[in-house]
C-alpha cells in the first residue's frame, strides 16, 4: 500500500531538484558550451546538402555529402570516446571544437572556389572525426558538472537541449542560407564550434580515469542492447529527418526553404522533451515502455508521410517527433545506471556513434533512393519502428515470465470426506 502524501512529496521534490538544476553555475556554464558545440552538427545537414547542390546542382549529392559525414563521425566515436576518457576532457573537447571550425572553414573555401566535388568527400571523415566524441565527451562531463543525485533528471533535461539545439541549429542554417548561401552556413558552423571551445574555459576539469583494459562492450556486456536501439533509432529517425529538405521540390518549394521544415521536426520534439524533463521516466519496466514509445512515434510519423500540401506537412512535422527525446533519455539515463566511473566517455560515445552510424546510412540511404520518390523513402522508419515495438514488447514478456517466481507445489493434508475437492 501506499505511504500517503508520497506522491506528493516526490512530485515537489521533482520541481525542486529541477529548480536547483536551475540555478547550479557549472550546470548552466556545460549547459552553453554543450549548446554551441552541438550548433555546428545540427546545421551541418542544411550546409551539406547546399554545399552539394553549389557544387554539383543536385540535392541528393549533398545528402550523400551529409551521410558520409555522420557515418564517419559515428565510426569514429568509441575511438575518439576512448581518447577523451585517458585525458582531461574538457581539453579534448576544446579540440574537436577548434577541429570542428577548422574543417567547416575549408568546406566554406571548398564552396567558394568550385572545386571538385571529390574534394568535398574528402572532407567529409574530417568532418567527422571533428564531430565524433563530442555529444558522448560532454554526456561524460556532466557527471563532474552535476551532483550524482541530480543525474537522472539531469540526462533528461540535456536530451532536451540537444534537441533545442536541433531547433536552434536549422533555424540558424536557414537564416545563413537565405543571406549567403552554403558558405554563410559553413561559416556559421566554424564560428559556432568556435565560441564553444572558448566557452570551455569556464567549465569543470574532468580528472583522467585509469586506462581500460578493454572495449566497454565486453566490460559491460549487457548494454549492447542500448547501442543496438541507438543504432536503429539513428537509422529510423535519419531516414525520416534528411528526407525533409528532399520533398521541398514535391511541394514547389527551394530546398533553402528544408531547415524550416526540419526545424519544426526539432519544435515536436523539444515539446516532448519539456514534459519528460519535468516528469522524467522511471526506470522500471523499461522495456515495456520503450516499447511503448516506438509504437507512439510510429503512429505519430505516418500522417506527414501521406501529407499532400507543404502546410499539411509543416503540420505534420510538429507532433512527428514528439517521442524522440523520450526514447533517447530513456536509453541515455539507463546506460547511465549500468556503467561505471571510469569508461564515461567511451560508453556515451558508443551510444551516440551508434546513432550517427544509423542516421548516416539513413541520409545516404535517402540520396540513393529519393529519385524513385522522396515521400516514399520514409516507409522504411515506419516499418523499422513497428518492429523494434513488437521486438522490444517480446523481449519485455519474457523477461517478465523469466522473472516471475516459480510457483512450489504445498502438499495438503486430505481430510475425511473431501476427497472430491481435489
């Protein structure tokens, strides 16, 4: 039975830990630099699908240009994760801040000068190298930035930011396209990624942790799981997000016009981040209610898939994403619980490179199979997902029935006459 009044004392302990949060310097200070160093990866969409389209006339170049960059940066991510964990963090990301700014200014120049478009896959595993470890270097940050019994909350609030820096990040690169075209996006991202690694500067040290015997997958064996979620979650939602600029010419519109759309991809899922931020999801019956989630969003993606005008799928694209934040704070908060001190870096790397990994071959899935019908490419998330909701609510049935105690016959005493009862 319920102790009373307990839900009221957790409900007000939620408001005042969230208010704390609030007010905690460091917090706000890694909150900032997390922001701007994120800006550059949710621009760099907008800026490489143009920088194809400048430099060869067609959209399904730059989204393969965007593709490659993302596969690159996941491929690289347990890597460039192994190397943040056996240095002083907060040094390695001002790193690939700088790099981040280094390679978006030779993109720019790249643009500018109408060199071949082999120079520009060139720069693409540069690209992202600069991008890889970033979002799993800074999940690892948090834990020095953040008391241990704020973390939970704290890991959903930062899904949320990641996703107001999706917003944020198109917004920007629509603006920037409007006034110069791919270069001014380019160099928008290099002066982001700038300011991050400056910002740096007054975030926590993170000490180096001992060195790792072996990969965290084989340390933590039982997280596989999560990267395997993040991985077809990337997949999914790369699919159905790098396909948004693509239908711009379905609708009569420029494709300058994508980081629009795409934006109000990113207002859905913000809004669903607010309210798991102010109600975070417990970790208990995960996999019902993971399972549960890819079934929502699956529902939710159909409506702007089937959108016959821009402004019924403008619409569409605001409630389309409304679980993406949910799902992605339900995995991060549980890897969260299940690794330990030393492997930080490495283990938010791996989830994070599994997602990249996914929404590149997602985005290169797009440029290859748009010319057949870009509004049909998104049927492969829809698909993807509804299996993962039937996979994930098997495994959480029997994981149930493994669990449940196994019921031990009492042998009973028969009584004169009760024969019958038995």
């Amino acid at each position: 039975m319920a102790e009373p009044g307990r839900d009221q004392r957790r409900s007000a302990a939620d408001h005042t830990s969230i208010g704390e949060l609030l007010r905690d310097r460091a917090w706000r200070r890694w909150t900032l630099s997390s922001f701007l160093a994120r800006l550059p990866i949710t621009m760099a969409l907008i800026g490489l699908v143009l920088a194809g389209e400048a430099s060869t006339g067609s959209l399904a170049v730059g989204a393969r240009l965007a593709g490659v960059t993302t596969f690159c940066a996941g491929l690289a991510g347990p890597l460039r994760g192994r190397q943040l964990d056996r240095g002083e963090l907060r040094t390695g990301l001002q790193r690939n801040c700088l790099l981040t700014g280094v390679v978006s200014a030779a993109f720019a120049v790249c643009v500018t000068l109408k060199v071949n478009v082999a120079f520009l896959y060139a720069l693409c595993p540069c690209l992202g190298y600069s991008f890889s470890g970033t979002v799993g270097g800074f999940r690892a940050l948090l834990a020095a930035a953040v008391n241990a019994d704020r973390r939970h909350r704290a890991h959903f609030v930062e899904s949320l930011m990641v996703e107001a820096s999706w917003a944020a990040g198109p917004l920007l690169a629509t603006i920037l396209a409007e006034l110069g075209g791919a270069v001014a996006v380019l160099l928008g991202m290099a002066a982001a990624a700038t300011l991050a690694a400056v910002s740096l500067l007054g975030v926590v040290r993170s000490h180096p942790q001992p060195r790792p015997r072996s990969h965290i997958l084989r340390n933590y064996p039982d997280i596989r799981l999560l990267v395997g979620l993040a991985f077809c979650l990337g997949l999914g939602f790369g699919i159905f997000e790098s396909n948004v600029p693509l239908r711009m010419p379905q609708y009569g519109l420029s494709p300058d016009l994508g980081g629009l759309f795409v934006l109000l991809l990113a207002i859905g899922s913000v809004t669903g981040g607010i309210y798991v931020s102010l109600r975070p999801i417990r970790r208990e019956h995960t996999l019902w209610k993971a399972s549960a989630l890819f079934s929502v969003f699956t529902l939710l993606m159909l409506p702007s898939i089937l959108a016959s005008s821009a402004a019924a799928f403008a619409a569409c694209l605001l409630f389309a994403s409304l679980m993406l934040v949910p799902v992605n704070g339900l995995g991060t908060s549980e890897l969260e619980a299940r690794i330990g001190e030393t492997q930080r870096a490495e283990a938010f790397s791996c989830l994070q490179a599994a997602t990249m990994i996914g929404g590149g071959i997602g985005a290169v899935l797009n440029g290859i199979l748009a010319p057949l019908g870009a509004w049909k490419v998104p049927f492969i998330t829809v698909g993807l997902f509804s299996l993962l909701a039937v996979g994930l609510a098997v495994a959480a049935r029997l994981a149930d029935r493994r669990s449940r105690p196994a019921k031990v016959a009492v042998p009973r005493r028969s009584l004169p006459g009760s024969g019958w009862l038995r």
